[in-house]
C-alpha cells in the first residue's frame, strides 16, 4: 500500500501581521501549498495569544472555500484555547475534531 501524498500546510505563525490576507493568498497562489496551519491560542490553555474568530473569519474570506473535504485551500486549526466549545465560529469544528483525533 502506498503511503498518502504529501500535504503542504505551512504556519502562518511566522507570517507578516500587517498584511495578513495577501500572506494567506501567497501560501496558495504564489507557494503552491495545500493548506495553511492556523495556530489559534487564547492566553488561558498556552500563554501566547495569536488568532482569533474575526481574524480566522476575515482570512478565510481572502482564498476560495475547499471544493472537497480536507482539499486544497482547508485551514489546518491548531486551537490551544481553554474552552473552545464556547466560541460559536470554532464549535462545530471542535466536536468534529473529537470525532476525529486527540483534543488537547
């Protein structure tokens, strides 16, 4: 059996904040990736603080919707936050996340 294909899904952790959505559109459209990893983080559960609802929402808008499940264009979300369940945008995400893996 044929392991599965490679994903590319670089951090935009390291990306230029002050330009945000055209660092998202790049990670497609100029690198060539396949997704893009989002690690979202509240302060409680891990000390940093990086992404939240509006700006997932506002970068989301920037590329075309995935025109299959987990296709080119997903967000790959890491959510470090305390009490995900409570935040309307990352609810369904998170108990489909259950369903699927660990759930930190």
């Amino acid at each position: 059996m044929a392991p599965p294909p490679a994903i590319i899904a670089p951090s935009i952790l390291s990306a230029d904040f002050a330009d945000l959505g055209t660092a998202v559109e790049n990670v497609f459209e100029t690198w060539g990736s396949d997704w893009v990893h989002v690690d979202i983080m509240d302060g409680h559960f891990v000390p940093n603080i990086t992404f939240g609802p509006p700006v997932v929402t506002k970068i989301k808008g920037r590329v075309p919707k995935p025109s299959q499940p987990l296709g080119k264009y997903t967000f790959d979300c890491h959510m470090m936050i305390a009490e995900v369940c409570n935040i309307p945008l990352f609810r369904s995400a998170y108990f489909a996340l259950r369903a699927l893996s660990f759930v930190e």
